[in-house]
C-alpha cells in the first residue's frame, strides 16, 4: 500500500532509534520513574502499559526531551526525525488547518534543493548530486506524499476543514488533526499519547493498519485493548516506578503479569510457611534439650522472598432506582435536523428494563443527538409531509415509563458543575454519601477542592460515573464514558454495568468494552437507527420489536449459599413426610420420596462443600493496602466478632467481645493500622457499635468521635 512508503530517512532497521538507561523523575517525595531502561528499534512498535498516574506520559515527555530526567540518560541518532502526539492539543491561533498540513511536509526541503541542482545539470558533479538526492527522494515515495497525505486527513475526517483556522476546530477535531500531522510527518519514530481518543471505530481499524505497515518505529500509550493487542509487538509495563518488557499487545502482557504475581505470592507464603516450621522445629528441640544447630543453620539458609504488593483496585457501583416497569422507555417516528441536514430520520426504539445497549457509528452520525432526545435536553422535530403523498407525517412519540429516573452523563463534564469543588458538589446532592461515593471512585481528600475544570479527562470521567451511582436512576445514558479512563477503571465499569439493574444506553467506540457489556448493538447509518443481530453479524433487527416473546434478561443465578435454604426445606418437608404414620404412603409412593430425598441429600453436599470451602466472612472494607474482613462470633453484632486481612489469614486477627478489640497475636507493623482502622470503620459504619475500647485499659473510642474524625460530624 502507499502508505507502507512512510519510512525512515537514513535509518535503516534494525537499528536503533532511541534508547534510554537508568532514568528517574521525582516529583516530590514519590519516585515516578525508577531506573528505567527502554529502547525502541526499526519496525518495533512498543506499548506503555500501567494505570493512570504510573508514569507513562513522564516517560514520553523524557524519551522525546520535553523533560529533563533526575538521573540517567537518553540516546538518539544525529537526525533522527521524531513526531509526537501529546494528550493535549494546542494549534496556532491564525494558521489554517491547510497551512498546517502543508508545513508537516517531510520532505519539502530535499524537494527545494533538487529543484535548485535543476538550474546547472550541465556540470558534471551538480549531475552527480542531483541524480543522488532524486534517487534518494524516489526511494522515500516522496513524490506520491500529497496523496498520502490527503488519504489521512480523508480518513480522519477531516478535508472538510482545510480552510477552517485550525483553533476554531472543535476538542476531538484538534486532537484528530494532531494525529493526522503526526502521521503526515513520516518520521523515524512516532510517539503517540492516547490517539485513539476521538476516533470512532472505522478510524481506529485504519490507523491499526497504517501502523502496522509503517516501517519506523512507535512508542504508544493506549487505554484500547483492541487496539493495542493489534498493533503492539512489545509492551512496557510501568508500576511503582519500575519498567517491567513483555512480548505482544496488553492481553498477552497482562496474562504474563498476572501469573508472574501469583507465582511469587505463592512462592512467598511457601517459603514463609517452610521458614516457620524450621524455626518451630528448633524451638522444639530446644525445649527437649536436643542439639538443633544444624537445623538452625538450615533455617536460616530459606530465604523468603518479598511477596507482590495487592494492587490498588477501583470500586464503581452503579445503583438502579425502584421503579419496576418491565417497558422502560420507547420512541416512535423521532426525527432530527441541523441546517436542513437530517440525523435521525423516523427512529423508534424500545427499552426495556435490564438492557444494555451500546450505541455505535462513525462520528457525526447522531449518537449523542439521540442520547440528549432520551435526557430531554432536545425535542424531536415536528411532523413534515410524506413527500409522496402530501400527507402529514405521524406525531413524535417519546415517552420514559412512570416512576422512572432518567441520568445522564454528557462528553465534557460527564454531569459534573463547572466551578464548583468535587466534595462541595457531592455533599449537596448526596450529604454523608459524599465522602463514601469519592472514596470508591479513587478520589482521596486532596481532591476534593478540585473544580472539574482542573481535573484531568480521566479524572472527570470517574467522577461523573460516581456521580450517576449515587443518582440511583433507572436508565443511564452514558455518552463516551470509556474515553480517558485507565483499562483498570475500564474493567471495574464493564464489572458495574454488568451488575446495573436497571436499563442503560451507551456510546463508545472502545469494541471490547462494548463486547463485554452489551446485550444489544444500535448502530445509526444514513440517519437511521437500526439493531444489529449480533457481533459481526450483517443483519438488523427492529430496535422498537414489542416485548412479546422477548423477556427481559433473566436474573443473575442464585449463589450456592441462597440455594441452601430453600433446598434444606425442601429436605426437610420430604423427610416429614417419610415420619407420617404406617401405611399413609403405598410402598412406590414412599420409594419415590426416599429418593427425592437421597438426591436432595447429595445436592445439599456439593452446596456444603461449595459454600464452606470459601473463607466465610460477613462484611468486608478496603483499607489499603489491606482488604479487611469481618464475621460474628454469634447471631449479633453486639455478641462479638473477628477482623482478619483477606490478603494473609495466617496473620494475628482482632478479636471484639462486644466492648474490647484486642489483637489474638502479636500486630505487626506493616499491616496493624490498616487492620485496626478497617476493624473500626466496619463496627462504627456497618454493625452500628456504640464505643470501643481499644485493649485492656487502653483509651475508649465513641461513635460520634470516630464520625467527627472523618469530618462528618462537629466534634463535642
């Protein structure tokens, strides 16, 4: 293809593009980058990987000389040609978006020279030169980068901006063109920041392939696991400062990262439990007064190696309201019309209670106009005229179910109220829930003065998610909510949406979130809406079909422990009635009920075993780095209980007797505060303790001083 031509000027693969050693950046007390070796070759195209905050943009900032690393050092070639896609966009006010696109010409220079060596080819080494620099040019395609150039900008969407200034453009207008200068650039190596941010689907498999077919080298961030699992053939996983390779795309680096953590927990705890029974041992044959030196010394040889600390997760929860409607919302006959030009055209629609629609096409085709029609923030156009017949068109019909809340999340400030801090916000719509909500979603207090105006896109995105929890809405509309969010936030939104109750419609372009979530495709094609049959599949559906013979989701299936009880009664209805008096059954009939009881009895084992294999616990909390557990001790809260870390049984609990908390075991440093403050937050929060007693005569902490240290209450 033409595009393969973008290629290296004077680099030839495999060589080196760029390598780094031993960097560090601090900001603060925080190490971001710690010793950090990375190299990217000809051909490679290496992915950054780690949640948001890990270090991925300070890197790029480094590698490219934006910024200025703490300690070590960054090699580059003499003329090594770089371009760069940073997250944020900023164009020269007055510049047209062609003025651009024509100073992005890679190889306009060699062009001027050969057409200066045109005016002496009679002299015999201006020839010389001449034939040189044309060959090279011929060599580079140089000639064909006007088509290439246009291919890109067609395919980002954007020739029909090339006489726009290009600071009027729009946010995902910029950040396309940004991507499409980049590219235009043909440079030895591309640094990509996030680009597939504002592309729609078609965009992203395009960019996939060119790619994939450019000869130079790539160094990506992305939170598109399809995309990166496509395009990568090295991943960098960054995490607490350090750079860890993988071969392959995320999916193949994240498998390889999560069975390397298992292995060395599990080679910690066995290496912990081999080391504690030596020096059992020894204590043993101290006791008896045997010679244990040998088996000191043994003990002393096990090393125990550092087991991988859990990694911080992100909760999302998102609340379905009450209302009980199976038919949640429907449209009929919707139509809408900007400047004479049609979006939508007669779209009707049906949702029903349970549905997760994910609402997909190409950019500028009416997907956020049909979400504001849902929220109301628009109205469908009145009727025109059949233009056949004259006759008027049938009335719009929009209608949400009775009792149903409708929430919202919109592109920019995902339901957010500019100027106004996160907590302030929060707190005025959900009081007490305010701290809890902001909690779960990742925020801590330092962010709670943030405005959304200084939040970052990620930032602003999860906040908005929280926000749309505490809401407790029935039908969510949620406008590009996977843009800028982490693929740890992503996993733990597909874990929400899929456990929402009520009905949700959401526009991405991020396929495999779609995949994961989604029980029904919408597309919008030639201003019409349609439902795809399935993945792939080239067959549509009617998005209004009436709900006869088609029920909503079934509920998710009951857990072995619900399934206890009713199995139990029913065990024990059959055995009353194997006790009725003599010849109240026949022989068959009381055959029959024997067995019905045998299979019961055998169902009820596997549930037992099933059920009682898990570690029991009644409630849990995060207490990082800790997750805390808890079960009582009787029928009550008030009658006792135990806390333990979830990540370490073995290690000393706390016991509660209903007045006391005392540690069954000596507490270790590491880990006792996050275990007494999880304790804490769980009898004050959950079980409603009173006051605890922290020890034998230790000091008595009281419910309101434990609220009123959290700021949720006026101290006395």
């Amino acid at each position: 293809m033409a595009r393969a031509s973008a290629s290296l000027a004077g680099v030839s693969a495999p060589s080196t593009l760029i390598s780094a050693s031993g960097l560090s950046v601090v900001y603060g007390e925080r190490a971001v980058l710690s010793g950090v070796d990375l190299s990217v070759t000809a051909g490679e195209r290496v992915a950054l990987l780690g949640r948001n905050g890990a270090g991925k943009t300070t890197l790029l900032r480094v590698l490219t000389g934006e910024r200025t690393p703490d300690d070590g050092e960054v090699w580059r070639p003499d003329g090594l040609r770089v371009a760069v896609l940073a997250q944020h966009h900023a164009h020269p006010p007055g510049l047209s978006v062609r003025a651009l696109v024509d100073a992005a010409h890679p190889y306009r220079d060699l062009e001027a020279d050969l057409l200066a060596l045109e005016a002496d080819l009679g002299d015999p080494d201006t020839l010389e030169r001449w034939t040189a620099l044309h060959a090279r040019l011929d060599d580079l395609d140089a000639f064909r980068w006007p088509a290439r150039a246009a291919r890109v900008l067609g395919m980002l969407d954007l020739t029909r901006f090339l006489g726009r200034e290009a600071a009027t453009l729009s946010g995902g207008e910029r950040t396309r063109l940004a991507l499409a200068l980049a590219l235009a650039r043909e440079p030895d190596l591309l640094v990509l920041d996030e680009p597939t941010n504002h592309l729609d689907i078609r965009m992203r498999e395009w960019l996939e392939g060119w790619l994939r077919d450019f000869r130079g080298g790539v160094l990506l961030t992305s939170h598109d696991r399809d995309f990166l699992d496509g395009v990568a053939t090295r991943s960098v996983w960054l995490d607490a400062g350090e750079a860890t390779p993988y071969a392959g795309g995320y999916s193949r680096a994240r498998a390889q990262r999560d069975l390397e953590r298992r292995t060395q927990s599990r080679a910690a705890r066995l290496a912990g439990q081999e080391a504690g029974r030596l020096a059992g041992s020894v204590d043993t044959l101290d006791r008896w007064g045997r010679r244990s030196r040998a088996l000191k010394s043994r003990a002393d040889r096990v090393v125990v190696p550092e087991a991988p600390l859990p990694e911080r997760q992100i909760r999302m929860r998102l609340l379905a309201g009450t209302a009980k409607a199976p038919l949640v919302a429907w449209g009929e006959h919707l139509s809408k019309s900007y400047a004479g030009r049609p979006v939508l055209q007669g779209a009707a629609f049906r949702l029903r209670q349970g549905d997760r629609v994910a609402l997909m096409g190409a950019n500028g085709t009416g997907k956020t106009t049909l979400m504001r029609l849902l929220s109301g923030e628009l109205h469908p156009d009145p009727p025109g005229r059949d233009p056949d017949t004259g006759l008027p068109l049938p009335e719009p019909l929009l209608r949400v179910a009775g009792g149903v809340t409708v929430a919202s999340l919109d592109q920019t400030w995902h339901g957010l109220t500019p100027g106004e801090g996160l907590h302030e916000q929060f707190e005025r719509r959900f009081g007490r829930q305010a701290t809890t909500l902001l909690g779960r979603a990742g925020f801590s207090a330092a962010d709670w003065p943030k405005t959304p105006e200084v939040l970052s896109g990620g930032e602003r995105a999860r906040a908005g998610l929280a926000l749309v929890s505490g809401l407790r809405a029935d039908l969510l509309l949620l406008d590009e909510p996977t843009n800028h969010l982490d693929v740890d936030a992503l996993l733990a939104l597909e874990g929400a949406v899929q456990a929402y109750a009520g009905a949700v419609v959401i526009v991405t372009h991020d396929r495999r979130f779609a995949r994961e979530v989604a029980t029904r495709l919408w597309v919008i094609e030639d201003a019409a809406l349609r439902e795809v049959s399935g993945w792939g599949s080239r067959e549509y559906r009617d998005p209004a079909a009436t709900l006869q013979g088609d029920p909503p989701p079934p509920p998710p299936a009951p857990t072995p422990r619900q399934r206890l009880a009713p199995l139990e009664a029913r065990l024990c209805s059959l055995r009353a009635e194997l006790d009725r008096p003599p010849g109240t059954l026949s022989g068959r009939e009381e055959a029959r009920v024997r067995a019905r009881a045998h299979e019961v009895q055998q169902g009820l084992y596997v549930l037992y075993a099933q059920v009682w294999q898990a570690e029991q616990y009644d409630t849990q909390v995060r207490e990082p780095p800790l997750t805390v557990r808890a079960q009582h001790l009787g029928d009550a809260p008030g009658e006792g209980g135990m806390f333990w870390a979830a990540q370490d049984p073995t290690c000393p609990h706390l016991a509660w007797d209903g007045r006391t908390l005392r540690w069954n075991g000596a507490p270790l440093a590491w880990f006792g505060a996050a275990l007494l403050g999880g304790a804490l937050r769980i009898l004050f929060e959950r079980w409603g303790a009173g006051r605890v007693t922290l020890g034998d005569g230790g000091p008595t902490v009281t419910r309101r001083a434990y609220f009123a240290g959290l700021g949720l209450v006026r101290p006395d």
